[in-house]
C-alpha cells in the first residue's frame, strides 16, 4: 500500500501535505508553478506504476480465463495480446495528458516484482490455482491503493492549477511575463 508519512521526505509526502497547498495566494507565481510541476511528476510516477500493476492483473487474468475455458494456448504466447488490449480500450478513470518521463520508472518495477514474486509470475501455468487468486488480489489491493494516492494528487493538481489560473484572471500574471522566464530574461527584455 502507497502510505504517506506526515513530515516524510518523499515528493508523495510533500505533496499530499496539506501545508503543500495552504495559503497559496501569498506565494509567488514561481513557487505555485514549482509545485504544480512537483505534483504533477508524482502523478506521472503513479500512473506509471499503474500500468505496471495493470500488466500484471491481466497477465494474471488471462491465465484463470485459459484455465476455466479449458484453453491450450500459453498465456506467453498471448501476452503482446493480453497486454495490449487495455492499450487500445477506452481510457477509464481520471487520465491526463502527460508530457513527463517517470522519474522512479526501475523502483516502481522494484515494488511491483516485489509484491509477488514475479518468479511466480514467470510461470503463471504452474501456479495452483489458489496462489493466482492471491497474486490477483495483491496487485488488485495495490492497484486500488495507487489510484486512490494518483486521485489526492490530481486534487492537489487542481488546486494548484486553480490558483494560477485565478491568477491570470485577475491579471496579477501575464503570459508576456512567463515567455520572458521561459527565455530567461526579465520582462523589460534584459538579460538576468
């Protein structure tokens, strides 16, 4: 289970802190946009391990369906279509675009061999059948475990969003002044 520690070190702790996002209106538009970024390589990161856990559900899936209809094809000679039938499904839940690489892509798979030892799961055939149902609940629960954290994080995200957005708004920020940071100069046109 994905557990945030109060006054924990991790970018999740920080992140789902509720001081992360108190009194954002008195920070500058630089720090609102850091955070927005920090949050929002968290989300990347759990949607990641995500998918990684959502692999590992239908590969285990696909098993008991070949089990219970008596099928003779190897679950590892399906598994380009098992794996990519979610790929080419409709998108469910709360997705967003993202345009960020994980940043813990190996520690994620780390953490996902380690919740069932995918020494198992590379012969899912000789698994007994009450050892699959365990894998499947363990990478259910921790599925449900992700998204739950990946939705707090969104939240995060939209407040956080929200605030620059009121910003703009208001007219206390300007799109002039964010391609002038872009560019790295002021917006008088000096360089910094």
């Amino acid at each position: 289970m994905i557990e945030v520690r109060p006054g924990g070190r991790r970018r999740i702790d920080r992140v789902l802190s509720p001081e992360y996002v108190e009194g954002l209106d008195r920070l500058d538009l630089v720090e609102v946009r850091a955070r927005r970024d920090d949050a929002a390589q968290e989300e990347t990161d759990l949607s990641y391990l995500r998918r990684l856990l959502h692999g590992r559900i239908d590969i285990v899936r696909a098993e008991q369906r070949r089990r219970a209809t008596g099928g003779s094809t190897a679950v590892v000679d399906q598994l380009a279509a098992i794996l990519s039938d979610n790929a080419v499904g409709p998108a469910m839940g709360s997705g967003r675009y993202q345009t960020m690489e994980p940043s813990r892509a190996e520690a994620h798979r780390r953490h996902v061999e380690a919740l069932v030892s995918d020494a198992d799961l590379s012969d899912v055939v000789s698994l007994p059948d009450d050892r699959l149902a365990l894998a499947l609940r363990t990478y259910e629960e921790e599925e449900a475990s992700v998204s739950q954290r990946r939705r707090e994080v969104q939240r995060v995200m939209d407040l956080l969003n929200d605030q620059i957005g009121s910003r703009y708004r208001a007219g206390s920020a300007s799109v002039d002044d964010l391609l002038a940071a872009e560019r790295g100069k002021k917006p008088g046109g000096a360089p910094r």
